[in-house]
C-alpha cells in the first residue's frame, strides 16, 4: 500500500510518498510560498536527483497536482499512475477532545475539526485546507486524519484541568491538550522496542525538543502528563514561543508598555524563548556559537532552557514514580551533544551516569547512559511521518 502523507500549512506543506508494505521512502519534498510570488517546490525521489522549481503557484490544489506530476513524471518519478496512491494520511494539529485516536474523514470529521479552530487558529485551518485539496485532486482516494493532540487524550482530569472556573471547561473547552503526539507516541514505542519491555509496562520521559518543544510523561504506554497546554505556548522555552510565563503578564504589559492582546500573543509566540533572551538567533546552533565566542545572552539563553528541562524531567519522575527510560527526540534533542551531556550530569541525584563516548553521537538511535545508569537515556529520531502512514494504513485496510 502506497500512502502519502501530507503535513500542511498555511502557505507550504510537507510531503512524503511511503510504500507501507515496507514501510520504504520512495518520495520527499515541501513546497512553499503558496499563493505567492516566487512559489518553491521541492521534490527529491530516493535514489534521484533532487529537483527544485520556482514558479506561481496559486493555491493547494494546484500545488499537490504538480508534486503529485512529480510522483509520476517519467525520468523523477517513482510510481507508474496515480491509482497506486491508495490513501493520503494528514496530520492534523488539533482535535481538543473530540478525538482521542486517528480517523477516516469525512464531513463530520471536517466539521469538528472547525469546531477546533479556534483553539488553533493557524494550523486547523490550513489542515483543512490541505484535506479538501487533496479530495479535489484525487476523489475517491481515502483521506485519514492523524492528531497531535490524540495521544495525550489518555491523561487524568487532574493533569489536564486547569485551575479556573469549572464553567469554562464545560462551556469553552478550556483545557491542557498538548502536542507532538505522533512523535512522543512513535519514540516511546520505538524505545521500548529497543529495551525490550513490553510497552504497557513502558514508563517513560520523552522530550521532543525542536523549534517547538514538549515533554510527555508516559505511563504503561499511555500518556499521563505533558508540558504544552491548550495550546502549543504552554511549558518550555522554545525557539521564539516563551513556554510557562505569569498569566498577570498581559495585565501589567498592557498598563505599562502600551500593548494590546495581539501585541502580546505576537511577541509570546513569535519574539520570546531563545530568539527573545539571546536577540540572536531562534536556532540552537547560532545560540551555542555565540556563547562559546563569550556572548552573555546566548549563554543565558541556553542556562533558561536547561533550567526549564531539568525542572520537568525531575517532576514528571516523580510523578511517574518508575521512570524506564529518558528519551530525547527532535531536532535539538537528536542533534545537541552537549545539552544532552549538561543535562545527564545535573540530574545524578536519580542516578543518572552519562556515557560521554555513547553520547558523542548525532540523528541516531543510541543510549547514551552509562551501563550502570539508575535510569537509561537515549536518543530516538522521531518519524511523525511513519506513524501517520501507519495509522492511514491500519484504517484504510479495514474499510
């Protein structure tokens, strides 16, 4: 079965062409500036050259018709006809609780999804969009939604309730949700896998530490805590998101430096984390070069956002009370030799011992704790990707 897998924005979208029979990559790419001048496809085939066009591309539709072109074109092209698609997996970002595990979709699917908009207003939308095009380009092909939020649907009232009036739970749905779902799910599947526990007896940290950062405290398999909230600002100190700040905040903000709500949601969201403390650079490797060059902000920078992960795993530990396995995922978790290693060493007091030589690794899987280690850490590349085709697979081969 040939799946393909689309994650969509708002003006690009990611893409992979999957052969779940082997669960091989055949195809990759993204496109982007969509509805701009100067729209970028790019397409790369295993085992082909990479192609990179530049041209107009007015909207969704016509761009999936040229990547899907691309699928079939004679000299890049891994497929024969269209019809060998047998099914488009989305992700899709949020599905509140309506939607506690992956569906087929369809209008009511559609409709609840807009229902979630206002809790995501920048990715429900462009999912959306995404799911129509697609049912435009290639009727009759089934279209399955995969949810960020799904996997977390498991944690307790007492993990997701916030401490306001109860009437905006029951009347907005104001609630903890967390995200990356896909990608906590696939790692800590793959990490009990590798230890060979059974994985609902799995008990595990996972931290998907990318431009946007969260935690998963899992528990037998299931997610019993999470760091990101109702929406994804919520927890650790991210690329340009803040994570945790006082609610008190916005008050005091629009007093005294003249800001609006809008003001505020921009710079919390787009202008914070490590780009706000460090007024360098929202990407880890610019902030560890400036610090080892002596620059105080990027070195401050990096002690907020390791202040901020120690203080999460220690508490979901506790919580927890077992902790199996710590498993960093994601660009900076796969990537960052040297924050893994800082982290090891601050948290010996759950007798943790990091390997220096089996840290010294990159976008690979590894344990990385020494073999005396209280609790084993490793690295586990995520592939959200596999876990959406998987999930098209398993539905569409049921209908």
């Amino acid at each position: 079965m040939k799946v393909f897998v689309l994650n969509c924005g708002s003006s690009s979208f990611k893409y992979q062409l999957l052969n779940m029979d082997t669960e091989e990559l055949l195809a990759i790419g993204l496109v982007e500036r969509i509805g701009l001048n100067d729209s970028v496809l790019a397409y790369e085939a295993t085992g082909k050259e990479k192609v990179k066009e530049v041209s107009d591309i007015a909207d969704h539709a016509q761009a999936i018709k040229m990547v899907l072109d691309k699928l079939v074109d004679a000299e890049v092209g891994v497929i024969s006809k269209l019809e060998e698609i047998s099914a488009i997996g989305h992700r899709a970002v949020h599905g509140a609780d309506k939607f506690t595990k992956s569906v087929l979709v369809d209008d009511e699917v559609i409709a609840a999804m807009e229902e979630c908009v206002p809790l995501a207003p920048l990715h429900n939308p462009a999912n959306i969009t995404g799911m129509k095009a697609m049912m435009d380009v290639l009727p009759g092909v089934p279209n399955v939604a995969v949810f960020d939020t799904a996997f977390h649907q498991t944690m307790p009232a007492s993990s997701f309730i916030y401490a306001l009036p109860y009437e905006l739970y029951e009347e907005h749905k104001v609630r903890r949700y967390g995200f990356h779902g896909t990608s906590h799910y696939y790692v800590s599947n793959r990490a009990a896998e590798i230890l060979g526990i059974e994985k609902d007896n799995f008990n595990c940290i996972t931290c998907h530490m990318g431009n946007g950062s969260s935690f998963a405290a899992i528990k037998d398999g299931k997610c019993y805590d999470t760091t990101m909230g109702m929406t994804p600002l919520e927890g650790l100190v991210m690329g340009t998101r803040a994570g945790d700040v006082d609610g008190g905040l916005f008050k005091f903000l629009e007093n005294n430096a003249n800001m609006s709500i809008d003001d505020i949601d921009t710079m919390l969201n787009k202008k914070s984390g490590l780009l706000g403390i460090s007024g360098i650079s929202s990407d880890m490797r610019d902030i560890e070069s400036a610090a080892a060059e002596g620059n105080e902000r990027a070195q401050l920078a990096i002690d907020a956002l390791m202040h901020r992960i120690v203080k999460y795993i220690g508490a979901f530990a506790a919580l927890l009370g077992r902790v199996d396995a710590i498993i960093f995922t994601a660009g900076i978790g796969e990537n960052a030799i040297e924050l893994r290693e800082e982290v090891m060493k601050r948290l010996t007091v759950f007798g943790i011992k990091g390997d220096s030589d089996k840290n010294n690794c990159r976008g690979k899987e590894q344990i990385i704790s020494a073999d005396d280690s209280a609790m084993t850490v490793m690295v586990v590349p995520t592939n959200e990707e596999i876990t959406i085709g998987r999930d098209t697979k398993e539905i569409v081969a049921a209908l």
